[in-house]
C-alpha cells in the first residue's frame, strides 16, 4: 500500500517553520498512525524507528540517527498558527505541534504525542483536505519545497493558485521574519531551489508567475500540471470488453454530468487530460462532451466502472447500478442557504473565481444551483442538505 499523506487545509494554509527533519519525522507519524491501526490522538504515542526514516529517505544511518535526536530537541518548541471560524467572527490560534517527544537510543526510535489542536486537522477528513503519497516528497530536500509543493497540490483540482501576497507567502513557507529580506536572495536561496526540486522530483510541474506594484513585487501565484503517468494495464472481461468495436452505452445527460464531476477528481484523469489553467467546471463540461463519443467513452470505461457506473444493455455481467440523480428544486430560500454556505466551504473554493468575493461567489452560485444541468456536479451536497 503506498504511504499516503493526508492533512486538513487549515494546517497546510498555517504558518509555521520546521526544518525538513521536523517536517519528515511529522509526516512519519501520519503514516504510522494510519498503518498501525492506532490512528492519532491526545494519549497513545505514535513511534517512528529510524529505519523507516533511512528507507523512505535514502540517508545514511548515521546521520539518521543524529539527525533524529536533534529533531526532537527543536519540535517540542516549534509552534504552528492557523485560522478557524468561530461563530461570526474569526479564532486566530496558536498551538505547539507535540504534547510529548522522546527519542529512545535503545531502539534508535522516536515516540512523540500530537498535541489537541492539531490532531482534528490531520484526522478530519470529511472536510477540505489534501492528500499526497510520501513518494512524491522523499527526494524534496528542504523544508520549503515540502512546504511549496504542499501548498501547491492544495489547488490541484484547478491547477492555479490565487496570488499570494508576499508577506502571506514568506510565512506559510517558515521563512523567519529575520531572513532573505532583500528579492534576489529570497528567490536564489528559497523559491527557486524550491521549484527546481519539486520540477524534479515530484508528480507536477509548476511555473511561477510575480506580481508588482511598481517594480516592487507584492506577491506570486503558480500554475502548474500533472505529469503523464504511466498507464496502468487494465484487466478486462472478455464478454464485456470496452475495447471491442460496437461497445457503446449512451448515458443520460445526467449521468454524463454526474460521471464526468467524479471523473474530473480523479489523479489520473486530471493528470492526462486537464489543460493548464482550465477551471475544475470548465474540465467537467469537456469531460460530459467527450462521454458522447464511442471513442472515448470505451476510454473511460474501466474508470467509469470503478465509479459506480452499470447499464442493463450490458448482459453479460452484472454491474451495480447507480441511481440517476434527479434535478433537486429548491425554494430560494434554500438556494440563498445553499450557495452561501457552498462558498465558504473549501470543497468548493476551486470554483471560486480570483479575487473574487465571497459574497460575489455566493450570488454566482445561485442560478447554477436552480439550473437543472448545472445543479447536477453539486448533487450529493445539496441533496445531503436539502
């Protein structure tokens, strides 16, 4: 099973700064939790041996093994600060990352215990998250590029992030307010290493875009896409083969819509075929389109198939259905509800236009919402919320 990653976005979009032992030994426990069964909480210990750094790292144990004692020297004092709503108003908080860390010299292992506050922001995940495998960070080596390429694959689904301004950016990187004060060695000393390793090592690549006022710049964004993979061989039934020549199934424009959203979300899918800098409902029109032809519909069907998708035209297996989701009328109160709370929902901030307001956003998510096409990428939150 590959060592994936997953952290709220809250905690990616924080401020803090960890060095990249720090940072790897964080992402370690994430791992650990997950694959031992233990999961993550205030109590029970989570343990990383040095082995497991020296093998997902490539580094020599010695230099593990120290690197290690004095990574839990440090992390107990580093401390993080995020962002989170509180009724009307906004909470500002700041939190230590471990309640407990000790590095054990029998065992060359490290036992550490994740503090209250950021245990939700890994473990949430029913909420806005990313989610990565620690494969396309092991050949990162600094803590800003696991930082940039974090912040980065936050936006995946529309490959652009918005502008941030600098100062904003300098912090979610953990540049410290006494560093890289002067342009020229911000950019020689952090952001472009940073690009190069990520360019290099990881499953995008990325081209940064300046923003000034005057000649001073005030900020970046970033563009960036997914590499090709290599395709995977699928296994496929004979009797139903989707590469044979007459094999079709016309789907409604219901279902087109609904499979083309889940299409869109997926790796794979979005590494292949999404266009730099198309918007995420730009990618799903195109997708529904090119679920009308034969073609490509024989293409997609192996994915489609994973996502639920059947057809009684096909009879020689039996296939899961999927219910046909159904326009959803909604009173305008409701809609008024829906879109503003959809717009302050990060699951839907890849739909939000740049420098777009909220409420701008809202009022923009209304008429998709009583739209019976349109309505249908938002199906399973509305009909949730309904």
């Amino acid at each position: 099973m590959k060592d994936l990653i997953v952290k709220d976005n809250a905690l990616i979009n924080a401020s803090y700064n960890l060095d990249l032992v720090e940072q790897r030994l964080i992402l370690l426990a994430i791992i650990e939790a997950r694959e031992s069964g233990k999961g993550i909480n205030a109590n029970d210990p989570l343990t990383i041996h040095a082995e497991s750094y020296i093998n997902h790292f490539d580094v020599l144990k010695n230099g593990a093994y120290q690197a290690l004692k004095e990574a839990c020297k440090d992390l107990f004092a580093r401390q993080f600060s995020y962002q989170e709503p509180r009724g009307k108003g906004v909470a500002h908080i700041t939190s230590r990352w471990v309640s407990q860390i000790a590095y054990i010299e029998k065992t060359a292992s490290v036992e550490l215990i994740f503090s209250p506050a950021i245990i939700p922001l890994i473990t949430r995940l029913e909420k806005q998250f990313t989610s990565y495998e620690l494969e396309q960070v092991k050949g990162l080596s600094t803590g800003y590029a696991i930082r940039l390429y974090e912040l980065l694959i936050a936006w995946r689904s529309s490959g652009k992030t918005p502008i941030i301004e600098l100062s904003e950016f300098r912090e979610r990187l953990g540049v410290l307010e006494s560093e890289y004060h002067r342009m020229h060695d911000f950019k020689k000393r952090v952001l472009e290493p940073s690009l190069k390793q990520i360019n290099e090592n990881t499953d995008i690549t990325v081209k940064e875009e300046q923003h000034k006022r005057g000649r001073n710049i005030i900020g970046f964004s970033f563009r960036f896409k997914q590499k090709a993979q290599p395709k995977k061989q699928q296994k496929t039934d004979p009797k139903r083969d989707p590469n044979t020549p007459d094999f079709f199934v016309e789907m409604t424009d219901a279902q087109r819509h609904l499979f083309a959203h889940k299409l869109s979300e997926l790796p794979e899918v979005g590494s292949e075929y999404a266009e730099i800098g198309e918007s995420s409902e730009d990618f799903t029109k195109r997708l529904a389109d090119m679920l009308l032809e034969p073609k490509k519909f024989r293409m997609f069907y192996p994915l489609l198939e994973q996502l639920g998708f059947g057809s009684k035209k096909i009879q020689s297996a039996s296939i899961k259905q999927v219910d046909e989701p159904k326009f959803i009328e909604l009173q305008n109160m409701q809609v008024n509800g829906l879109s503003y709370h959809m717009s302050r929902d990060k699951k839907f901030a890849h739909l939000k236009l740049e420098n777009e307001s909220l409420d701008d956003f809202a009022r923009r998510l209304r008429p998709m919402l009583k739209d019976p096409k349109q309505q249908i990428q938002f199906y399973d939150y509305v009909n949730a919320k309904k």
